[in-house]
C-alpha cells in the first residue's frame, strides 16, 4: 500500500471515469503488485515462452528428416521456421490489439491452441506446402497471440520485481533449449517426425491452462457503447488505431527506442548464427566449438535471472543498466574475433561466457523499459509493435554478417560490424529524453485513449508507472 | 632409346623384368610363384608393414582387380639370427606352400609376396606371421561407409520412407549403387517395382523409396556401393509402426491439459464465490459476469467472445 503523502499523481487526468469502476468493482480479483497471483503467473509465462522460443529454436532437428522425407532442397525446408517466426512477429501487433480489444486471457489460450493445432496438422502432412501453412503459418499466428500478452500482464503485475519476474520467465528459453534437444531427438527416434509433430502439438496445448491462469478483469463499459447502432468509418479506423497504439509511432521517446532496440536487434543474433563457424575457422575441433556456445548459452541463463534481480534493487535506473549492458556486449562480439585470432581457446571461452551473460541482461531489460517510457497502460500496444519493428532489422543482421564473410572470408568484419551496431544502438538510447538524469522522470500523462485499456490498468491497479529509485514504501 | 625399334624394346623390357623377378624370386621366396594366373610380374600396388616386437594392422583400399606385393619387415632383436621363418595366412588359415625362410639384411629380415586380387573372394585379411609370433595383418576391403547409422529408421504404415545411403568426397566413387535386404548370409537384391520400391541413385549418393509400407517390410536393408572388385554393404534397419503409437502419449498430454484447465476455472469459480458471498450485493453484476466468463472459457480455445453489456 503507498502512504499517502507523495507528491504524485495517482489519478492521470481522465481516468476518473473508468477508475470509479475499477475500485467499485475491486475484490478478491485485483492483485496488489508484486503480490503472490504475480508469481503464478511468472510460472505461466515460464512455461509458455518455453513452448514457444524454445520450441522455435529446437525445430531443426526436423530439418535432416524433412529434407529426406520430402525430397527437397534444404533451402525449401528452412523456409519453414523462417514462415513460423515471421509470422510469430507479424502478428505480436495483432495479439497486442486483440488483447485491449478483448480479453489477455482467451487471446492467449486462442493462441495456445492455434499453435498446438498447426503442429498437429503438420503430422498430418503430405507436401510441403502444407507445413508452410500448418507449422509456418497457423502455428506462427498462434505464437504471436502468446508472446506480447503475456509479457505485458508480468509487466501490469508487478512494479518492484518487474525486471526479476521477466528475467525469470525469460530465462526459460535458454533453459528449454538445452532441454528440448535431446527430447526432439528422442521423439524423432521414436515415433518418426509424425509422430513428434503430432506430441510436439500436443505439448504445445500446455500454453492453454497458462493463458486460463491470467485472471481476466471484469470489464467497465465501455465509453461509446451502443448509443449509436452502426459504427461509422472513422469510429472504427480510430478504434483499430487506438487498439494497436499506432499514436505511440509519433512520439519521439518511443520512436528512438524502437530503432535503439532494432539496432540491438541487428548485431544481437550474429553470434548464435556464427560463433560455431568462426571457432571451426580459427582452427578448434567441432567439439570445442560447440562447448563455447553452450557455455554462452548457460551464462545467458544466469544473466538474465541476475541482472533482473539487480536491476529491482533500484541503485541505477533501468535504462542506464540497459545502456551498460549493451556497451559491454557490443564490446564483447567485437573482441570474440580477436580472442579467436590469438588462437587461445581460455580467451575465447571467457569472452563467450562474458558476452553470454551480458546478452541475458540485456534481454532482461529491453521490455521492461517499455512501461517507463509509454507508462504501463499503453504498454501492451507498445509491445505489439515493438516486437514487429525490431524483428524486420533482426532479419537484416543474419544475412548481413553472412554477405560481409562471403566478401572477406573470414568472420572478423562481421563481428566487428554486429558489435558497431550495438553500440551505435547503445548511444541512441542516449539520446532518450531525461537519460542524463539520475532520477527517473515523471511517468507519461496518460490521455484520453485510456479508457480502451482498461484491463492493463486495473492490473497495476493503484500504481502506476513509479519512480523506484526515489521513494521506497514498501521493499 | 627412340631409335631402337619397337621389337627391340619389347625385349629389353622382358628381360630387364624378368631378371628383377627372378633376384627377388631367389633372395626371398624359394617356392613357387603364386596360383593364380598372373598377368604381368610386376605389381600394381605395395604395401609394406615394418615391424619390430608387436603387431601390426593395415587396411589396404581396392577398388580394382589388380597385383599387390605385400611386404613385412622384422627388425632383429638382438639374438641376431641368420634366418627366419615365417608364414603367409588368409583369413586365419595358412597358405600352403608359403612358409619361406627369411635371411637378415641390414638388420632387417624382408618377407614379400604377390598377390593377384581378381575378385570380391580373394579379399580379407592377408598375414604374414613369424616364428616368433610377430604378425602384419593387411585387411584388405572395399571403399568402406564413414557413417553407419546405429538408429532404425521409423515410418508409419501405409505411409513411405526413403532410405538414404552416401559415400563421402574423400572415398572413391561406386560404379553403381545396389539394394539388398536379408540377413547377414543371405542377401537378396531389390529389383524396382513401381508400387513398392523406387531406387534412385546418382554418383556418390542413393535413395530407396518404399512405398505403402505394411509391418513385413520392416527388417535390415543393405545398400551396396558396387566396385570393380567388389561390394561395399550398408545396413540400415526399419520399423514400421502404427499410428496409435504416438496416440497413446498424445490423448495423455490431452486429458493433463483439459484437467488443468478445468482445475483452474473451478479454483476461480470457487474463490469469486467465496468472495461474493463474503461481501454484499454491491457486485451482482461482477458474479454474472465472472461465471459467464467461465463457462464460455471453459470450451477450450473457442473464438473471441462477445462483448457484453
């Protein structure tokens, strides 16, 4: 509970209306922030990001047993995941609309089941056609439905823990990769890609009961209810807007995060692609190879749990953590080449494990600076569209690194540019409003678009954005 | 040497050959020349194993008829012997007529004997044993398969499967590509037959594609790399199951997820009862509400509700 004597503003202007309800209509539904509902649900995010990220990544033990069954090229077959994530990232808008049109709940159970019935019938398969649309498409649309909603209810339910409970749920997909290999390859053996498709869709059913876990908020009425029977154009293009948040592409703040992240975005996934080729290059077995991205892999784990734990305990503010973080991974992709020349594996070993652990960090952190520029309201759109944006420049980075290796040779230009490009985005951050201050700014007025959301809002329920550094109620 | 005319070199070439066979014929090998019809006295391929107290092992790469000589050379202990005897065995069993005395050279006794590999039957593991116990073994083989898959291939029945089989850049092309299914003993070829196997071979790589796949297909098939002197096999073995395996933990993962979401809404069902119950008839509204939800919730995965007043 907050004392009453700060000086803030609990009440953003305009949200009386909708807030009345709210509190008339509080009871043993409304969570205080932080509080125990929070938790379960960092257990249902942990579980679903797993069933989607991790399973995402782990899709390539198909690969070998598509190419033979199918007879194709192994072109064709990668289409496949490249369909599935682009989807998964096309429709995040969508999920974040849907969500402040409807309910975070049944989106998310919606897109459990998508994503479980595109596997199952994808076991069902006879061309491969049918797993563009079935494992691609159907599956990919369900993915997008689960990731935005669910990071933005950890994010509306908790205030102090925020960056804690999202490193934790994040640190899933590290985890269920490791897991998720030797099981894929079990299943594989055993009941042939059908049939693993078809357990892997079942699986996939398990992100249903995590989205029922979401407590769905007894809804106010809406503003403009049906005093007029039809809906005019404008009504409807300005309710599609709002829903997506397309205000927020212009403002300033968001604008320059967006391209921050998306140049994060561009230099982030150079070392999960090519880190095993360059090690093979420099001279080191395939097995040394492969145990340094492991290696990264597990100190990603742990970064993301530590630097969320870090972060929550308020001495920096969060985007001068981000902006660290960022520096010293950008700093470590461009040393990986050098640790790798000198032909000391120690050196490329430690380097991996340093950028490992600062790439889990920064993951941690990029969400969770959404709510304090946007404020937590609009957060859900602001999700959607960030997701969407960052992904395109993420699909320029792969094929980027791999043009400037056709051209040199050898890995080192394309580690060195990916590393540029994080630090370029590290000082665009920079030039976010009130980054040179120690203390968090005031959090964003809330305008009258509010009252579309007011699920996200009755989540955080009398806290909005707070300054964590400066007054500490309750810790 | 251009000048001399053709018959004049042949000449020089049989007796400069003839006399070489015949001083490693008298230094080393007082029997007879080997059984088989030799074409030429010189050979294609040597191969030569130095040994000093233990064995040794070498796997020799044909891919042709052809001569070979195999060589073994003993370094002396320090008995320092004139002679030795020593023995040349296939596959265990002593050649006859090879047993032969070797005298010290340089420290060195030198056995040697030429071969003439004509086919897939003369190859295996050629020896050359001492009297000391000493043995060079020269494993004599086709190309063999780097990778030799140790799973059984999975399909479904009813459904196909296509069964791979590749010899790797590093080794010799086949001339063809052959399918055999069987045991160990008894191989049996597979011809083509549109409704039930489909070979597709190219140079280094081959497919074998069963259609409609019914439990007695399943077993070992071979795929044989063919050379000039012989066949290379590759097992690969396949099962063929039923759809209703992988039913039986699919149904399982269905009912857990059923049960966990009806757990969940029963819990909340519960928990706004209490609450309700508890407080007063502010929230009549709010109970209608809550159990609409649930009960369309409760359809797993249905589209978008409807808004409600």
């Amino acid at each position: 509970m907050l004392p009453l004597g700060l000086a803030r503003d609990d009440k953003p202007t305009g949200m009386t209306n909708s807030k009345q309800k709210a509190e008339g209509q509080s009871d043993g539904g409304e969570d205080r922030p932080d509080g125990g509902w929070g938790w379960v649900l960092v257990v249902a995010m942990f579980v679903s990001m797993s069933l989607v990220f991790g399973l995402m990544r782990s899709l390539g033990i198909f690969f070998l047993e598509f190419v033979q069954y199918f007879e194709e090229s192994a072109q064709a077959i990668s289409w496949i995941s490249s369909i599935g994530l682009a989807a998964q990232q096309f429709f995040s808008p969508l999920g974040a609309a849907l969500c402040n049109a409807y309910n975070a709940r049944v989106v998310v159970m919606t897109g459990g089941f998508l994503a479980g019935l595109g596997l199952i019938l994808a076991s069902q398969a006879t061309c491969l056609v049918h797993l563009y649309l079935t494992m691609g498409l159907i599956s990919g649309l369900g993915w997008g439905l689960i990731f935005t909603p669910m990071v933005a209810t950890v994010i509306a339910n908790f205030t102090h823990r925020r960056t804690l409970a999202l490193g934790l749920g994040f640190s899933s997909i590290g985890l269920s990769s490791f897991a998720f290999n030797p099981l894929f390859q079990l299943l594989v053996e055993t009941y042939a890609w059908r049939g693993a498709l078809l357990i892997l869709g079942g699986l996939s059913l398990n992100i249903v009961p995590c989205g029922a876990l979401i407590r769905p908020q007894p809804r106010p009425k809406a503003p403009q209810k049906d005093s007029k029977s039809k809906l005019s154009c404008s009504d409807v293009l300005r309710r599609f807007s709002s829903y997506l948040e397309l205000s927020l592409l212009l403002e300033r703040p968001y604008i320059t995060y967006t391209l921050a992240v998306s140049l994060f975005n561009v230099g982030y996934f150079v070392p999960y692609f090519h880190l095993v080729a360059h090690s093979r290059q420099a001279g080191f077995s395939q097995y040394q190879a492969a145990f340094v991205v492991s290696a990264a892999g597990a100190t990603d784990i742990c970064g993301r749990v530590a630097s969320g734990w870090f972060s929550d305990l308020g001495h920096f503010r969060l985007i001068h953590l981000l902006s660290l973080w960022t520096l010293l991974v950008g700093l470590f992709i461009m040393l990986l080449p050098v640790s790798s020349l000198t032909g000391s594996y120690a050196a490329l070993v430690v380097i991996s494990l340093l950028y490992g652990f600062c790439s889990g960090a920064l993951t941690s952190l990029v969400f969770v600076v959404v709510p304090k520029i946007v404020g937590v309201q609009r957060t859900m759109g602001a999700l959607g569209l960030l997701q969407l944006i960052e992904s395109s420049a993420g699909l320029l980075g792969t094929p980027l690194s791999g043009f400037l290796k056709d051209i040199t040779g050898n890995y080192v230009a394309s580690f060195l540019v990916a590393g540029s490009f994080l630090l370029l985005g590290s000082l665009t951050l920079a030039t976010l409003p009130h980054f040179f201050s120690c203390t968090e700014p005031p959090p964003p007025v809330a305008d009258k678009s509010e009252a579309f959301h007011p699920e996200l809002e009755q989540m955080s329920g009398l806290s909005p954005d707070v300054n964590d550094q400066t007054d500490e109620p309750e810790r | 040497m251009e000048n001399m005319p053709a018959s004049w070199k042949l000449l020089l070439m049989l007796v400069l050959t003839a006399s070489c066979g015949r001083v490693h014929a008298e230094t080393l090998d007082p029997s007879p020349k080997p059984p088989a019809s030799a074409p030429a006295l010189s050979a294609n391929m040597r191969k030569v194993a130095v040994l000093q107290s233990q064995n040794s092992t070498q796997n020799v790469q044909l891919l042709n008829p052809l001569n070979l000589s195999l060589e073994c050379s003993l370094t002396a202990d320090h008995d320092k012997l004139p002679n030795i005897s020593a023995f040349w065995s296939q596959d265990g069993r002593e050649i006859p007529d090879s047993r032969l005395s070797a005298t010290l050279e340089d420290q060195q006794y030198h056995v040697r004997r030429l071969f003439y590999i004509a086919g897939e039957e003369m190859l295996g593991r050629y020896s050359c044993v001492f009297e000391n116990g000493v043995r060079a073994d020269f494993i004599l083989a086709t190309p063999p398969f780097g990778e030799v898959r140790d799973k059984p291939v999975v399909s479904y029945g009813g459904d196909f499967v296509v069964l791979p089989c590749k010899m790797e850049e590093a080794k010799p092309k086949p001339l063809s590509w052959r399918w055999f299914r069987g045991n160990k003993t008894h191989k049996e070829q597979i011809s083509e037959q549109p409704q039930r196997f489909q070979i597709h071979s190219e140079e280094r790589k081959s497919k074998l594609k069963v259609i409609n796949l019914t439990h007695e297909d399943a077993g070992v098939y071979y795929c044989g790399a063919v050379y000039a002197i012989g066949t290379t096999m590759n097992p690969v073995e396949l099962k063929v199951i039923t759809y209703q395996e992988p039913l039986k933990p699919f149904i399982g993962i269905l009912i857990e997820v059923v049960l966990l979401v009806a757990v969940i809404f029963l819990c909340e069902k519960r928990r706004s009862k209490k609450n309700t119950s508890k407080g007063n008839e502010e929230n009549p509204d709010q109970n209608n509400i809550n159990l609409q939800e649930e009960e369309k919730g409760a359809e797993e995965g249905s589209s978008t509700r409807q808004r409600r007043v």
